[in-house]
C-alpha cells in the first residue's frame, strides 16, 4: 500500500489546552442501556432498578485533564475511503476520511496491538488486520471481535482546508476505552445464594457476557463461576507463549471485576443444574439459584491411555501453570507432542529452541490437513521439519510406558523408542459438558448444547455459547454447527447477554481464528468445513500465500501467511453478505480483494 499524498506534509502547529470547567464531558462515552427488565425478579424486597441517571458512568480519563491539537495534513491530502497515522506529539492517531467526513480514532486495535491503519475501511468502521475486530469510526466502540476493549476518539475539524485534531493525552497514550457499565444497585450479601445472572465459565463468552449486560445498563447481581484459579486470562496465548504467567496473560484484573459489581467465585466446578429449581450445585456443595444462567464452560483435551498412572510429565496444557512446566521440563530434554491440533503445532513451534529435541505424533500423514487441506499442511510441514521437528502417525505407536510416576518414552511399532521427558497431549477435545446428562437440557450425540439464534438453550432461562454449543450459521442456511474460535466465543457472549435483556440481535460475525509458528502467523476466515477445493495464490515454498477455500462454486473461507490484509478483506466481503465466486479467485489477478485505501 503505497503513498498517495501529493503535497508535502504541512508545519505542524502544537497547542496544549487544560480542560475548561465547562468542558469537562468524558470524550468518547457511550451512554448505558436501559434498565434491567428483570425488575420482578429480585427476592427479599430488595430494592428495586435505578434508572439510567442513577448508574453514572466512571470516568475514563483523570487529572490532569490535557489536551494537545495539532494541524495533521490538508483537506485534500486524504480522499474519500482513506487512512492515515498522525502524529500529535503525545502519541498517534488514526486519521478517517470517508464521504466526505473527517473522523479520528485510536489508531492500534487494543486485543494485540494491530496498526489498523493497515486494516481495511468499510462502511462506517475499520478492521483489524490481524484477527478481524471492527471499530465504529464515529464512536470507536467494538462492534466485532475479538478484543475487550473499544477505542477512543478525538475532535476533528477543519480551519482554512487543514485538518486539526484535538485529543486528550492520557487517551493518545492508552489506545483503548472500556465502555461506560451500570453498577448493581441490589443489597445483597456476598454469601447469599441467588444471582439474577450466573455464569458458568470465565473464558471469553462467560467475561463478554457479563461485561455486555453492565455496558446495557443491567443493575442487578452477576456471578462468574469458574474451575480456574485465576481471574480471566488470554487462553490462546498459553501454547504460544510457555513462560508467560496468568499476571501477563490477564484479560480483566480481579480490580475491574470488582469495580464493575461483577463477582469472580474460583476454582468451583459445577457438578449438577436443576433447571426446574433454577439451580446449580458445585462439587463442593455450594448451591446457587439463578434467575438467567450463561453455560459457556468451553471443551476439555481428549484423554489417552497409556501404562503407568498418575504421571507428572504429561499435559493437557489447560492452565498457565501446565505451560510454565512444559518449558521447565523441556529444557534441553526430550519433548513429545500428540496430536496436530493448532494448540498442539503451536506448542512444538514454541519448544524448538528450548528442547533436545521434538517428535509429533498425528493421526493424520500432514498436519491441518483436514482444516487447511493437504497443500498448506505439507508446507507448514516442512517448516517445522526445517526446525528439527520429526512427524511420526498415531498408527505407528505401539504403547507409552510411564514409570515412578515419569512417562519415560513412548515405542514405535518399528521398535524404535522416542525418549519422553515431558509430553503434551493434544489429540482432540470434547465438550465440557458432562454435569449437564441429567439437566434436561437438549444436547446432541457428541455432547454438544444445542441452542438457537438467540443463544437460548431448551430449557427455559438457559443460555449457553462458545466451544460448548452448536448454534444456526446463516451463511449455511442456519445448519447447527460448532466453532471453537476464540473470536467466536465472544460473539455468543455478547448476543447471549442481550437475548437476557430481550434485545437479541442476528450473528452477522464472520469466523476468524489464527496461529503463530516460527514468527509467522497463519490468518483464517470463514467457515470452510466440507471444502472441496483449494484456490492457492502466491508461493507456498516462501509462505507467503492466500488460500480460497471452495463449496461447488462459492468461496467459504480463506487462509493466508504474509498477505496481510487480505483475510480480513475477505471478512470483510462476506460479512457484508455477498458472495465471492471460485472464478473470482482462480484467475490469479486479486488486486481487487486488497485494500488500497490506507497509507
């Protein structure tokens, strides 16, 4: 994307403002929701809803309250349908012209870290180039995820054909804004067994869920129940970054959980729900009533066999603390790898440079075979091969002997024998969703809650969302299907919150999911389950590839390395609902997929 300013950059003019009294409004606020319409729920004569002047938002930005304005560029230096990164001094701003208007946003996506100035312009918001999350360009709010939080924005106007931008510092420097959330207004004693929403998982749906219900105004009590020890934490990171701590990893602190009236109650497993009651018992007896419940308690690995229990070198990789002793026990030691799940390629990726060596064990010949067809998965093959990774097939195992509470090794058919100091098993996963048999609550044959748009379960109050449920897809003619994305998981958790606030809204997400490896990071829209075709752009040997993934005549999903922006354009394309036909892709010319609207 090259430059397409014909004018030199103009003498920036710096003025630094206090914040008169009189304008003393938060930037970038949106406004709560109504009320909770759960008024009638509550037990005991508590009392009732405040109304929407009763919940004042927190302030985002504190003393001191400065401001810097700087000339940026000249009204004609952008035209319409592009970006640009401005500096103003005390940080940097993204720069929006579309129909004929200036608007002015933070310019880094604040899930990673993204330059969206490098992502694609649409309608009325910017994507991520990285993972897809969408920012409104008028209010900065998340509109798509994934991510948490939204973006501020800045004052724009123009004076004698220059563009001046007035932003408040501390807003330059954090690129981000949580949005404005109702506190509760209920008298309740935290032992007290009822909670007008209970939460069952901390994971993105769970957290999204909760923290969409407080952004829409609800003002009564929240309770997020985990198995986890930790507060939220960014899961995906756990196979790509092994030494990371749950501290570095955290979504939400136990502080803004607090501070926000929503109540973290650890390592609790749920053991039964009594949806006739509208209950739920824990393993350690705890029993609470629910007036809505959120079920969104992801997947769990798949469980091997193997001679010798009660082992302390092998892994699921489920918390920080598996990832922090598979680096420890890794280090120049002998590290096997089941299963070519992404989780399970990631982790092989993250212990080259710290094992003696690395084998993986696959039930298919290449991995991501069934995910990114045979193609890609024998040139990210041989990227691992080229870091000394070795391949061998589940078919080839003969047993894994664990002895003195050690897996000690794991022998081939062939007689060989792979040395196993530590082991990681990621050979598939199930739905985590076992205490639910006697519920009465509709699953399907592989343990699967089944919802609908709404994500509303059969039973009456129930919600669920992520890896757990299958959920109608639209672009598949609402088939029930499952998608454990990260991205998706926040999806079902914001549209399951506003279902309990009878303001449902359609899926209209497009599935976005990626993996890093060796410093490279694969991308991925679209749902491209039952593809009968690969459309491949681009040179595989290099990495630096677009693959289309095909159904009959019509592109479903898309993969790339090295091709920025293009899977978030096509994201971008389907998610506005048009089609993107296998001829459209086939004649290698994609230019017109590519965003050249951004500088």
């Amino acid at each position: 994307m090259g430059g397409c300013f014909s004018k030199p950059k103009p003498v920036e003019v710096k003025v630094e403002l206090s914040l008169l009294d009189k304008e003393k409004e938060m930037d970038g606020l949106s406004p709560n929701g109504k009320a909770s319409p759960f008024a009638d729920c509550r037990p005991n004569g508590a009392l009732g809803h405040g109304s929407d002047d009763d919940s004042t938002p927190l302030a985002l930005y504190h003393k001191p309250r400065e401001y810097v304005e700087v000339s940026v560029c000249h009204v004609k230096d952008l035209e319409n349908e592009q970006m640009r990164e401005v500096d103003l001094g005390s940080g940097r701003a993204l720069l929006i012209k579309q129909r004929g208007e200036f608007s002015a946003i933070g310019h880094k996506c604040p899930h990673y870290g993204a330059p969206l100035v490098k992502g694609v312009l649409s309608k009325g918001h910017v994507r991520c180039p990285w993972h897809g999350a969408c920012f409104n360009i008028a209010t900065g709010d998340i509109e798509d995820f994934p991510g948490l939080d939204s973006l501020p924005t800045f004052q724009v106007r123009v004076e004698k054909d220059k563009v001046i931008i007035r932003a408040n510092k501390q807003a330059l420097q954090s690129q981000r804004r949580s949005k404005a959330m109702a506190r509760c207004s209920a008298v309740i004693n935290s032992s007290t067994g009822f909670s007008h929403v209970l939460i069952i998982g901390s994971g993105p749906a769970g957290l999204v869920c909760a923290e969409t219900l407080r952004q829409e105004g609800f003002t009564d009590r929240i309770v997020m129940c985990t198995m986890d020890r930790h507060p939220p934490y960014d899961r995906p990171k756990l196979s790509k970054s092994l030494e990371s701590t749950a501290e570095q990893l955290r979504l939400r602190s136990a502080d803004f959980l607090r501070d926000h009236d929503i109540e973290l109650i650890t390592e609790k497993e749920a053991v039964l729900v009594d949806v006739k009651s509208r209950s739920v018992t824990f393993g350690d007896g705890l029993k609470m009533d629910y007036r809505k419940l959120f079920i969104a308690t992801g997947s769990s690995p798949k469980p091997m066999s193997y001679k010798g229990k009660d082992v302390r070198n092998v892994f699921h990789l489920c918390t920080p603390e598996d990832a922090n002793s598979i680096a420890q026990l890794s280090n120049n030691k002998n590290a096997v790898i089941v299963g070519t799940s992404f989780v399970g390629m990631e982790v092989a990726a993250a212990l080259t440079d710290k094992a003696h060596s690395v084998s993986v064990i696959g039930i298919e010949s290449v991995p991501f075979k069934q995910a990114l067809g045979e193609k890609v998965g024998k040139a990210l093959m041989k990227l691992f091969e080229a870091n000394r990774v070795k391949f061998y097939m589940m078919s080839e195992v003969s047993e894994m002997v664990g002895h003195h509470g050690q897996l000690k090794e794991v022998v081939l058919n062939s007689g060989k024998v792979l040395r196993a100091d530590v082991c990681v098993i990621r050979a598939g996963s199930v739905p985590a969703t076992g205490f639910l048999k006697q519920s009465g609550i509709n699953m399907d044959s592989k343990g699967f809650i089944t919802v609908n748009k709404m994500m509303q379960t059969s039973a009456d109050g129930v919600f669920a969302g992520g890896d757990a449920v299958t959920f109608p897809f639209p672009p598949r003619n609402n088939k029930k299907v499952n998608i454990p994305h990260w991205q998706m998981a926040h999806v079902h958790g914001r549209m399951a919150a506003l279902s309990m606030m009878d303001r449902a809204a359609d899926i209209k997400t497009v599935p976005f999911f990626w993996s890093a490896m060796f410093g490279k990071t694969l991308r991925y829209a679209g749902y491209g389950d039952g593809f009968d075709d690969v459309i491949i752009q681009g040179d595989l040997d290099e990495l630096r590839f677009v693959a289309f993934y095909t159904r009959s005549e019509e592109v479903v999903a898309v993969a790339s390395m090295n091709y920025d922006p293009i899977v978030s354009r096509v994201a971008e394309v389907l998610g506005s609902g048009k089609t993107i036909k296998k001829r459209d892709v086939e004649t290698g010319d994609i230019s017109w997929l590519i965003d050249k609207g951004s500088q």
